[in-house]
C-alpha cells in the first residue's frame, strides 16, 4: 500500500475513533442526565432561550432571605432540565438535597395563569410562599387575583397542571 492511501486509511480511522467517542460520551451525559432528575417535558420549566430558570434569581433565599436574590453566574445546578442559580454554594447544596422544596410551583409559570387553564411566563419579584410552596406570579395585578383566593386558585391549577405542563407557553 503506498503512503498516500495509508495516510487516507489513517485519517478515515482518526474520524471513526472521534465519532465513537463522541457517541459514548453523549450517551454517558445522557445517562447522567437521566439519573440526576426526573424525567420532564422542554414545556415543565419556564426557562429562558439559554435555558436560564426564573431569571437568574436563586430559589433557595425566598425560603431563608424572604426575598428573591439574583444568583450567581458561576454556582448553578441543573434541575429538570433548567439551570438555577445561586448566591452561595450552601444554598445550591440545599437546592440539590431537595429541589422540589425549593423550586417554583408549576415550572415556573404564572401560578394564576395555570388557575385560569393558560400558560405564561411570570416575574421571578412578584411571589408568594404558601404552605411552605413557592407561587410566582404574572405581575402585580395578577397576583391581586391571585391574593382573591388563594387556596381555590391552587386547586384549579394544581389540577389543570397535569395537563397543561407539556403544552407549550401561550
């Protein structure tokens, strides 16, 4: 065999090798992926186009700070398929122990969207924490709503959610 077809054998071999180590290691973080969180619709968490959850604020400091506070760029952990962030390691540490404690009900979305059958985005400032939950709202006159009556508005959309977290934001 001459130089020129080893050297093309060589480099048909170089690409199969990457290609099979690439697949590998894309079935590896899908795995990872899959054992890290359950399994959830692209449409369960309100997330930005860079897959950013309730705009950066860190879930946890609803809980402890009793208010939002924007989270760290660099202290993150992925849940559900969004990326949440955190002001402090601790906090993220806690996210991760149990992050349906922590995280938003309902993706994310408007709490009083999802009582009235509609799915849109709220504004991670506009909160409330019910019965150790946290609800987010649309805006502050939608919360107004919202406030009328809160555990009939839960009930509605803690039963239309079942439906309505695989359906994309209207």
């Amino acid at each position: 065999m001459d130089s020129q077809h080893k050297c093309i054998n060589w480099r048909v071999a170089s690409l199969l090798i990457i290609a099979v180590l690439t697949a590998g290691g894309a079935l590896v973080a899908v795995s990872a992926a899959k054992t890290d969180a359950p399994p959830s619709s692209a449409h369960a968490v309100n997330a930005d186009k860079t897959g950013l959850a309730i705009g950066g604020y860190d879930p946890v400091t609803y809980f402890t700070a009793g208010e939002p506070r924007k989270g760290d760029f660099q202290i993150t952990h992925e849940y559900k398929g969004a990326v949440y962030r955190f002001v402090n390691e601790s906090n993220r540490d806690r996210f991760r122990k149990s992050p349906a404690q922590y995280a938003p009900q309902y993706g994310g979305y408007c709490a009083y969207g999802v009582a009235v059958d509609k799915k849109f985005s709220s504004d991670p400032t506009v909160w409330k924490i019910v019965d150790g939950k946290l609800y987010l709202n649309l805006d502050r006159n939608i919360a107004k709503l919202f406030n009328e009556d809160v555990p009939g508005h839960i009930d509605k959309a803690d039963r239309n959610w079942k439906t309505l977290a695989d359906e994309p934001a209207r």
